[in-house]
C-alpha cells in the first residue's frame, strides 16, 4: 500500500508539516530510504535528524525546527507511528471460502465472507464469524464459536465448547481449552478432576505463538476484552484475567487466580494459584507473586545478576541471612547495654 | 449423564443421608442450581450452605446438621466430588474407526476399537491399542506404541520409536520424542551428538499441553506409571520421573537427572542435570535445584514480592551481602576484644 | 549401520590400539554388550573398565594400559564419541518426493531431491533446497526460503517471509515468523503495531521443540551460524544472536536484544529488551539479566535452595535487607565513635 503524506496525516490525527509526498514503507531511521517514514519518539534520537534519507518523519513540535524533511508532528509519535504502520501494512487476508483441503463437518456454521485453510479440521457445532479466518492445520473442536474478523494462525488448537470473540489474533501452536491440571490424592495415586468448564475469550484479544490456557474446573476461564498476551504464557484453570491487561511472555498464572484490568505483567512472572491482583497492578519481568494485590502500584521479586564469582559469595551468605540479622540484633543489645 | 443420589452413594463410597433425587450437573456451591450437586471440602465455606440452590451436597458429617438438602457424607468430600465429577462427565470418546481424512500407513497396526481422527498421520510400524483415541493433526511416527484406552489429542507429535502405556491422556501441542540437546565443542562450533534413546511412558499418565519431553542420548528418558505433568514443562533427555510424581506448569528438568516417586513438583522449578532427587519430595514454585535431594522434605529457593521500590534498596544490598556479612563479622570481634 | 573399528579410527582422527572388529552399536559403558563401543570421558569412571561387556571403547591414552579391549585412543574422548554416532546413526531421511498427502502450491519452488511429507501445507512463493525434509503436518507460509538438507519435523509452522539456511534441523512445534508483542496505549486499549520484518536463520541452526521466534517490528530478527537452541525458548522481535551461541531450554529474550558470539545460555534465562550481550559470555541458569554485558566472563544472580523452612526463615529477612544494612552501618558508625 501507499499513502500521501497528507492523508497520513488526516487519517492518523497528526499535521503535516512541509510538503507532500509518497509513503510507501516504514523503517528504523538509521535505514529508512527514498518512499520510506521513519519516527522519532526519544529525543536522544535526534541525531539522526540529519542524517536520515527517510522521505518523511513522525516527530514532536520540539524537533520540526530541526527536520530536514516533511514531518507528521504529534505529542504521540509512537502512537501515529502505529497507526501509520497499519495504513501501509494491513492484516494479511487469505481468500473467503473453505479450502477442498480441509475437513468440514457438515453440522458446523461457517460464514460465507470466513476463510478455512487447508489441513484445518472444523468439527460439528462449531460457528465461525464473518471474515474470521482459519489457519492451516488448525483443528477446531466441538461447539466452539468464533467470532467475526477474528485470525487464528496455522496450527492452532481449541478445545470443545471455547468461545473467541471479535476482531481477536490468535497466533500459531496456541492450544485453548486443555483439561486444567486437578487431581486428588486417592491412597497413593491421583484421580483426575474432570475439567468442565470452558475458555471464554472477549473481543480484540491477541495471544501469543504456543500460549495455552485450560477449561476451568467447574466455572470458565475468562479471558477479558483487549487482552494481549505474549507467547509461550501458561494460563490455568478458572482464571480470569480483566480487560486490557497486558502480559509479556513465559508467564504462569496458576489456578482460580483473577487478575484486575489495566494490568502490566512482565515475563517470566509466576503467580500462584486462589489470588486476586487488583486493577492497574504493574508487576516487574521474573517475580515470584505468592499473595494478593489489592492495590495498584509495582511489585518485584527476584535478585539482581552479577559476576558468577560475586554471586556465589552473596548467594552463600543468603543461606544464613536469618541467622545474620539475630547477629546484628544481638549486636545492637550488646551496644545498648554497654551504654 | 443423570445419576440418582443414590446410585452416587454407593457408586462412590459415601452415605447418603436425605432424600433421594436426580443429579444431572455438578457446580460450584455458590452457582449450582437445581439438578446439580455441590461440594464444601474447606468448613469456612459452610456459610454457603443455607444459601445455595444445589439439589444436594457433598460434605463431611460435621456439617450435616446445618445442611438444609440431600447429602453425601464423607470424610474426603473433594474425593467423592471427583469421583462423582468422572460419572457425570465420563471422557468424551470418538467413533472408533480412521478417519478417511487421517493417512495411515498400511504397515501400522491399529486396533479396530481405536480411533483416529482427520489430519492424523499415522507411520509404518505403529501399534495402536484398543479403546485409543488419536486426535486430529497428529503425527505418530514409526514404531510408537501407543496403549489401550490413551488419549491422544489433537496437534500432538510422537517421535519415532516411543512407546506410550495403557490409559494415557497426552494433550494438544505435546512433543515426545524429540533430539535431546546434546553437542561436543569442534574448534569454535558445535556436533550433534545423535540422540539415539527413546521416551518410555508408564501407565495412568496426563501430559499438558505443550509439554515437551525429548528422546535419551543412550539411555531412554522414563516416565513413570501415574505421573501428572502439567503444560509448557520440559524434560530433558535421559530424565526419569518416578511412579505417582505431580509437575506443575512451566518446569524444567535438565538432562539425565533423576526424579523419585511421589513428589509434588512446583510451577516454574529449575533443576539442573544430573542430579537425583529422593522419594516423596517437595519442590515449591520457582524453587531454583542445583544439588540433588537425598531426604523427603519440602525445599525452595526464590525471593519475596514485594513494592519495586522496597524491592530495588533490598536488592541492591544483595549485591553486597557478602560484604556486609564480613562488617558484622569485623563488629563482632571488635565488640569481643572490648570486653 | 556397522563400521570397522579400524574404519572409524580413520574417520574420527583417532588411533586404534588392539585387533579390529565390527562395531554396530553404541551405548553407555554399564548397559554396552557385544558389538558395542562406549566411552569414557571422565577418569572417575574407569572403573568400569574391566566390567564392560562392549567390545570397544574410546578412551585417552592414560587408561590404555587398564583397557582390556580393543580402543579408539583420543585426547577427546568425547568428540570422537559423537563422531562415531554420526557415522553410526546417520540422520533418518525421507524419501525424496511430495507426499500425495501434502498440499502444496503450484507456486512452490521444491527442489526434486526434497522430501515433503503427508499433511504439510505448503504455500505460492515457497523455495525448498536439496535434499530438505519438511515432516508431516507442517505449515510453510508464502514466500519461505529454506535451504539444502535443513530437516523439519512434524508440526512446525514458519511464518511468510522467513528464511532458514542450510543444514539446519528445526524440531516439532516450533513457530518462526509469529508477530512480535508489540502496541502502543491509546486511551485504555492498546493498539498493534504491525510487525513488517522476518526471521533470518542461518546454517547449520539447531532449533528445539515449541521454540518461538517473532519476527521484527521492523528490522529482521537474526540467528547466526551454528546456533543451538534448546526447547521452549522464546526470541522476541528484533533479537539478533551471534554465531555458534547455545541456548538452554525455557529461556526468554525480549525485544531487540543482540547476544554476541559463542555465548554460553542456560535455562530458564531471561533476558530483558534493548540489551547488548558481549561474546563469549556465560550465563548461568534461572539468571535473571536486567543490563548489558559488555565483557566476557560467567554472570548469575538467583538464589540457592534451601529447606522450606529454613528457606521461609531467610527469605523473610530479606525483605529488610535494606534496614539491616543501615544497621550495621550504625553499629560501625557507634563502635568508631566509642574509640
């Protein structure tokens, strides 16, 4: 696709500021050519002002002064980036229709404007949305519903019963719908819990290459509206997780955990299982979260890196930390008394 | 699936105590409604009792008295809840038969009760046990075994030459039998060391979705009979996993280490290879295992959440721990030598 | 396959001392029957010298005159290990040709020595080298390039636009060329930003099961010659990774993070976004790494397992760790001005 500069403009709520021209592609600055748009959103950036042979620039007021060539101004760089992006870079769509390579169930409803590719297993009872668009591969089991203008990418798994709203992106080896993982001891073995709720995902939701999240136990697992979700994320049974939360990748939430909205959840984050995270909570990359939030705010865990040599020492005395602190206060007694 | 109260009595071990009636569902205290049932395993919940609509419940006999319906009394009610949970909701089954959409090979051997579904592959030399359930998109390479009455489902891969036990339940996206990741330095790069062992799967064994269990460099890695592997773990070559052992979600076991019967594993664990964990041992969430376990216990490591700012002054200090060990250590000789 | 012990000899660089024989197997030194080599790497097990029932072994010159069969002598017994098992367990190849069961587009360029197998979709654009193997249910996206002999497994999808070089093995499950994490807040929902780069990889790549790699926002996401990465690894967009660098299972890297050359990774890693990594680093496993490296060297951070209980004893005082430092700094501070 390309755009006149102006109608970037128009169309993404910035002003133009010199002349027009064609925008063909966007690019990092550093490389950016002739048709290409590139942005600035960090002044330290600015630098590259000069030097750029990008044909146009996204850039705040402060640094028009200094653009040698016709800029989109904005306090949101960033933002009119994203949404210039979108113009010159729309979602790839495969053709309307059902591929003669895939497998159809009869009793299943597939909008006439939705695309099923090749390899993909559509099975009784499932309903799939106007402009909805099945990967290749990907097997779709009973019942499931899937809402308009949503994509699921190539291989995708979703268990009997899920529900997907509209306009969602689910990315390759996403599996939705598992049993969770609920035994009982029973004398020395354990006797599975059947898992009969289902994953109930709201609209404008993207989850992540090989993310998974289970059926609930007994209620749904709920995925709220404009949830984003990284890859390779573990959701358990029963969790629900609020609108417009944002989780970044190789995070576990564990069982019956609900999760506020607004929240920002780095990767690498464990949260256990039966809490409640209030809304607008931000948690830091690699923390270990054992009890509820009921404020918003940030929290961490983890320790910081070091030398391997350095660490081994800090590590060692970690072990002993307890017994530390009852030497310290032993100290201060010692201090007191002999005043 | 109905059942009367009853039939669950008896079918489940537990007395009933009411009238009888038909149970068609089973919810949780706070959402059941008539037809279905209910249990209460934790006593702080029995303020649920006089409000809920269930149409019976499962309880201990402590709280009989104040239970205004039907009832099953048991000394383990989330037991009894299981079991009634696997009546009413027994496995969902397919038609036996292949699929015309699957792609059997004619050297593979699969019962006439067995099932396998469209998309399937299915490779010369596999046998494939009666009652066994193979979903869509799978691929079963040569010579797996697979048991009577597993379930595998679908988008799972199979390695050539694995062999899986009787009553399995192996989820989407599962990969068995991969190349371990085992390489000998060759000047600046790195050989492949054939991974030439199996995966041995015991009985009564649930695997997550996404899971990843790779092939022995020699040896097989074994899992055993009745363990319960979580989503998203990986287990690496020439592990072996005890009889009746619980991984949570998102662990991972590094090459040729040894695992006991009977430990409840937690989410996001490390443990690195080599190593040999006793029987009957606890590992908590994110609990980093770099020495092998030789007494049942419980054991972890991490650090607590807490706010980033109390989190960021704390960690910083870890990163002198040893130093100030030292000072206290310093402080104390000085404080004896003043005496 | 059987070799000549003599044959391998020559083929590995090693010395043969004693009579020759046919070697089929290998094995582990304990389990090694006849027709068996094993080897011994570390000396602590050459006490397994005189018990073993191989009929060969590889060893350094120091435990020749303890060998008592026939030997592959080598200062690396190790190497010469899996260079025997490469002669002796050559990779499993497929014959060359499309399955009738694959679905493969007109549009496709598939070199007549390359192997497609049953239920791979196979998309316009599509180059596939000499000799590859694409395995069964996998999902090659428009415009692919994969060069000779690079072997994928089963149920892998790669997404359009990506390049994978030569000699290359990419194990089932993963997913290249999925969108990378990327929007921007506008208002209380976040918007996407479109991801417009590919995933490059070079030769002789190893990838593991359900690995993910995004491509980039804007610029390529890079894997460089001869990197080996484990299973479950994520590679956020715009990641570059230098030549011959080995990864370790369940380790995450954000966004726009460059890791030189020849690192050493462990598992369960992450690494935050917008770091660089020198060469010929070492990290250990579980680190957590919040900025860059710019020297070579081994770096950690986490913390060592303990008892639950002992554990609960330390971890607790190390959310005060902070305080207990001003302590001491007291103490000092009192102790000197007593002087």
């Amino acid at each position: 696709m390309a755009y006149l500069l102006a109608d970037l403009a128009t169309q993404t709520g910035s002003k133009l500021e010199g002349d027009d021209c064609l925008i063909e592609g966007i690019a990092e600055i550093s490389s950016a050519g002739s048709g290409d748009i590139a942005f600035i959103s960090n002044p330290a950036y600015a630098e590259h002002l000069s030097t750029s042979s990008a044909s146009a620039l996204i850039i705040k007021a402060e640094l028009l002064d200094k653009c040698p060539v016709p800029a989109l101004v904005t306090e949101n760089p960033r933002l009119v980036y994203a949404k210039v992006a979108n113009l010159l870079y729309p979602p790839r769509k495969s053709d309307a229709g059902v591929s003669p390579n895939a497998v159809v169930s009869s009793l299943a409803s597939i909008d006439k404007t939705a695309s099923i590719a090749a390899g993909a297993v559509i099975s009784a009872g499932v309903s799939i949305g106007a402009g909805a668009q099945i990967g290749a591969g990907c097997v779709i089991e009973n019942d499931v519903v899937i809402g308009s203008n949503t994509r699921i990418s190539a291989n995708v798994t979703v268990g009997y019963g899920c529900q997907i709203g509209d306009d969602c992106i689910i990315h390759s080896g996403v599996v939705l719908g598992t049993d969770g993982f609920g035994f009982v001891k029973d004398g020395d073995t354990f006797l599975k819990i059947p898992q009969i709720g289902n994953v109930v995902i709201g609209n404008n939701v993207e989850i992540g290459a090989n993310t998974t999240i289970d059926r609930g136990a007994l209620e749904n697992t709920i995925i709220g509206n404009g949830v984003k979700l990284d890859n390779q994320i573990q959701i358990a049974h029963g969790v629900s997780i609020g609108d417009n939360t944002v989780i970044s990748s190789s995070t576990a939430i564990a069982g019956s955990t609900h999760i506020g909205r607004g929240c920002l959840i780095g990767g690498l984050v464990g949260i256990v299982e039966h809490l409640n995270i209030a809304d607008n909570v931000v948690i830091t990359g690699r923390t270990m979260v054992t009890r509820s939030i009921t404020q918003s705010g940030s929290y961490s865990s983890s320790t910081p890196m070091d030398t391997t040599e350095n660490w081994r020492k800090n590590s060692a005395r970690f072990r002993r930390l307890d017994e530390l602190a009852r030497r310290v206060a032993n100290l201060e007694k010692t201090n007191k008394s002999a005043d």
